[in-house]
C-alpha cells in the first residue's frame, strides 16, 4: 500500500476523510489482536491471583479447624424451624 498517493489526496475536500479512515482502519487492524491478548493476559493473571487467594484462604480454615479441634464432617443438615445448623450424629 502507498502511503505517498493516499497523503496527495487528503489535498482534495474529502481526502482528510478518506486518510482518516485508512489510517484508524490499518492501525485497527495491526493493534486490535495486539489489545486483545494483551487483555485475555491480564484476565488470566488476575483469575490466577484470585484463585491462589482463595486456595490460601482454605488453607488458614484448615489449619485453624485443627487448632480447635474440630473435626469437619459431611453430614452437617439444617435443621427444621431453627435458623442455627446441628450436626446429625
């Protein structure tokens, strides 16, 4: 692509127009790949920052239940008319 035919037409009414629009159109094209990885990156890392949270995170309640000497079970239930959780024994 020429540069130098699209520049001596912006001397015409709507060359302006016309340059304008190849120009933002080629930069479009060159850059919009080059922002959209850069933002699938960024997204990766801040989903790599929370999940490593949340991994710490379980890691401490963990380590705090033993400290009280809890011991977790599954068979915690709801129970009826009762706002509090019982373990069913």
């Amino acid at each position: 692509m020429a540069l130098l035919p699209i520049v001596a037409a912006a001397g015409s009414g709507s060359g302006d127009l016309v340059v304008g629009l190849l120009i933002g159109c080629v930069l479009g094209v060159l850059v919009g790949p080059a922002f959209r990885s850069w933002q699938a990156y960024r997204e990766w890392a801040d989903a790599s920052r929370e999940v490593r949270l949340a991994d710490r995170l379980l890691e401490k309640m963990e380590i705090d239940a033993d400290l009280d000497g809890h011991v977790p079970t599954d068979h915690a239930v709801p129970t009826a008319g009762r706002t509090r959780w019982q373990v069913r024994r």
